[in-house]
C-alpha cells in the first residue's frame, strides 16, 4: 500500500494518474494548503522541502519519495511500467519529463502568477512568460507531429506534461497552430479507464481529518500559494466557466471559497458597469441577471452563490467548509444564513439605496430604506461582536462558509459604508475581521 501525499495542484495530478494507470493500491491523503499542513514537523519529516507531492511505500519499509518526477520514476521503476527498461529508451522518457520538471512546468507557473495573480500588471512579463510557454508548446507540437506519444509509448513523461499543457488557458496562451499537440491533449484526457476517470469520475480521498469523500478532477493551486510556486489552474472540464463581475460581493465569496479550497475555473468577467449582465447574452444563462454564475460540464447552469459553493464542496470536499456530519452542516447554513439576510443583503441595500455610485443600477433608489437597512446591518454587527466574544469563528471554532459570507459582507460595508468595527466599539469583530483579512484566501475576488 502507498500513501499518498496530495493537494490539488499539477504536481499533484501527475501522481493521482500515474497511481491509477499502474493500477497500485494507494490512500490519498489531501493536505490543507490554507494552513500550511505540508509545513507542519510530521509532514516535512517526509519530505523536508514541505510540498506536495510526497508517497511513502509501506510495502517497502515505509521508504518516502518526495518530488512528483522522482516519484514517477520510482512507480515506474517500481512496477516496470510507463518507462522502458533499456538505456535508449529509459533515457527519451527521462529527457521528456525533465522537459517539464525544468521548462514547461516553471515557465507555465510564471505565466500564471503574473497573468493572473500578480497585484500589478507587467506586461513585459506577462509577454516574456506566454512566449515561452508558447514557444516550448511549439516543441512539443514538432514532437508529436511524427510521434503518438512523446517518448515511445505512453509514458510518464506524458503523464507529467499532460498535467500542466492540459492548463493552457489559465496561463493566457492557446494552441492555435498547433494540431498535433492538440491532439495529444485530447488523446491523453480519453484514455480508458486511467486519465479519463480521473477526468469524470469521483476519485475517493481522505482529508487530515480523516473523513473520505468523492472529489471530481478538478485541479487547481490557491492564490494563496503563488508567492511560492503553487500556482492555480483550471478545473479539466473544457466547458465549465464562471461567469464573475470584478469587485462585486457576491463573486468575491465563490472566489473566497475556492481559493480556500485551492480550485480555478475558467473565468468570464462580466461587467456590470456597462450592463452587460442585462444583455441578451447573459440572460440566456441567468434569467435573474445576477453574478455569479457557473457553466457546468454538461451545459446546466447554478447561478446563485449558496448553490455554486454547494457543487464546489461535493466536487472538492477537502478542506471541508460546510459541514462534516448533518448536525454539523445545519448549524454551519444556520449561522451562514443568518450573515446573508442580516449582514450581507442589508449592507447591500443599504449601499445599492444610499450609494450614488449605484444610481444607475437600482432605480428607483429610495434613501430612507436605505438608511433603514444600514441601520439593521449595524444592528446585526453589533450581535456578531457578542457571539465573536464567546467564539473564534461565526459558527463555531473552526473557518466555514459562514466566515466567508460574513467577511465579504463586511469589507463590502468598510469600503462603501465606511464601516469600522472597532470604531464603533465592536471590538470583537474587528479582531476576527482582522484574522481573516489575514487568510491568503482574503485577497481573492477583491
């Protein structure tokens, strides 16, 4: 048996395919990246450097494999499978992999901080760092034009490169010109039985709290880890979009949540400003007009934000963020409801009803319900400051969807209302506002 050390990242992804496709027996134990779980003494006496990916063999005296390009030489040597035998062709898998370990895997990591993530927009980097990946996809593209696979036969240098190029859009880039690498990307994601269930099928893991669950493929680093090489990516389905609005509270939560929960999806900003989410276009998806909404694989639609993170947290169980057991996830959509009708949708028609900047998009606005709800938002405040004092988080002892729906609501009322706890002697919640402004997590969707 091989446990398996994991998030959800590229890294990580090479390892989740190369353990199904050598059909070994594994326990995949998800790291929580937002607490920094692979920094914790247990974790680093495994692999030292604190990242993932990391296996330990129990069939082999508990020997411990850290980096996902030694540990995919190691099961194939292992199993002797994914990589040839003899020097010539031992030596082209190994020329293949180090290909991503050293160019497609960094340049395509850089691509995606400064394009995505990166709080200011370089251009000259966002162009030196999409060249490259565009440049090494070319190489790539030469390669495959004369060869089914990169190596030979499908080979663990498939299998790492496939996990990041598969990506391509979350860095910017596109594989216009470039058939024969589109190709192989198609070709690698049917694979029967291995890469493809990955794909659509659940893949049971097991969190550090040790409950299990079923999370879909979705592969994806958080914000969080940018600063140092963990990078987001998209989720694998070609189809799924959210459709996001910059700055706009409700798609701030979902990007909170998946951030918390190291997920990217392919994003589509709408901009309200200009009204186009009362265009035809966007009406087509969301009768109601309102962001966020989610495209799923199949074509459905979810376009309320409870509803969106609901799908999220069957997809990506861990880290769990509304509820374990029953008992649990009903005191969790307890307290996050209570901070969406009492906090957040009273901050909002406060803001939307008083805020001049909001003229154009409620009509008529009518000032004295507006003040009205400022009012029952600090009202609710003030009861959150007494239920902080007793607590550390909204629902309980622990991070939830709860203390995302409230955050967002109350950096809402900071930016807009000129809201401040402390000054107003909820000192409580200016604490907790403090530490969770603190989490990676808080700077997603701002």
């Amino acid at each position: 048996m091989i446990d398996f050390y994991t998030a959800a990242t590229p890294n990580g992804h090479k390892i989740s395919i190369a353990l199904e496709e050598l059909e070994l027996p594994y326990n995949m134990k998800v790291l929580d990246l937002g607490s920094n779980e692979q920094k914790l003494d247990w974790y680093t006496a495994i692999n030292p450097n604190g990242r993932i990916p990391a296996i330990v063999d129990r069939a082999n005296g508990d020997f411990a494999v850290f980096e996902s390009g030694a540990i995919l030489i190691y099961l194939a040597e292992k199993t002797g499978r994914l990589m040839p035998s003899d020097p010539k062709g031992r030596s082209l898998v190994l020329q293949w992999l180090m290909f991503q370990m050293g160019g497609i895997g960094p340049m395509m990591g850089q691509a995606n901080v400064f394009f995505r993530y990166f709080p200011e927009k370089l251009q000259g980097a966002i162009d030196r760092y999409q060249g490259e990946v565009r440049r090494l996809f070319r190489v790539l593209d030469h390669r495959l034009a004369d060869n089914e696979y990169l190596a030979g036969d499908y080979s663990i240098a498939d299998i790492a490169n496939w996990a990041w190029v598969r990506t391509y859009r979350w860095s910017g880039v596109d594989t216009d010109g470039m058939p024969h690498l589109q190709r192989w990307i198609d070709q690698v994601r049917e694979r029967p039985r291995r890469a493809a269930r990955h794909r659509t099928a659940a893949v049971e893991c097991a969190g550090p709290c040790g409950q299990r669950g079923k999370s879909r493929a979705i592969c994806g680093r958080s914000a969080q880890n940018a600063g140092n090489g963990a990078i987001p990516i998209t989720a694998d389905g070609d189809r799924m979009k959210l459709y996001m609005a910059h700055r706009a509270p409700n798609p701030r939560r979902v990007a909170m949540f998946m951030a918390e929960k190291g997920l990217q999806i392919e994003e589509v900003m709408i901009d309200i400003g200009k009204g186009e989410h009362r265009g035809e276009a966007y009406l087509s998806r969301n009768p109601f007009g309102r962001v966020p909404a989610l495209e799923l694989d199949d074509g459905r639609y979810l376009c309320e934000t409870r509803a969106i993170c609901t799908y999220l947290e069957g997809l990506q169980p861990e880290p769990n963020l509304m509820g374990e057991d029953f008992a649990e996830r009903a005191f969790i959509e307890m307290a996050d409801r209570r901070m969406e009708l009492d906090l957040f949708m009273a901050a909002s028609n406060c803001i939307r009803h008083t805020h001049r900047g909001f003229a154009s998009l409620e009509q008529p606005q009518v000032p004295e319900f507006g003040a009205a709800q400022g009012e029952r938002f600090r009202s609710s405040a003030r009861w959150l400051d007494t239920v902080l004092g007793r607590q550390e988080y909204v629902a309980g002892q622990r991070f939830t969807i709860a203390d995302i729906t409230a955050f967002c609501a109350h950096e809402f009322a900071r930016g807009l209302m000129k809201f401040r706890a402390a000054e107003e002697g909820m000192h409580n919640l200016q604490a907790w506002r403090d530490r969770i402004a603190g989490r990676p997590s808080a700077t997603a969707g701002a």
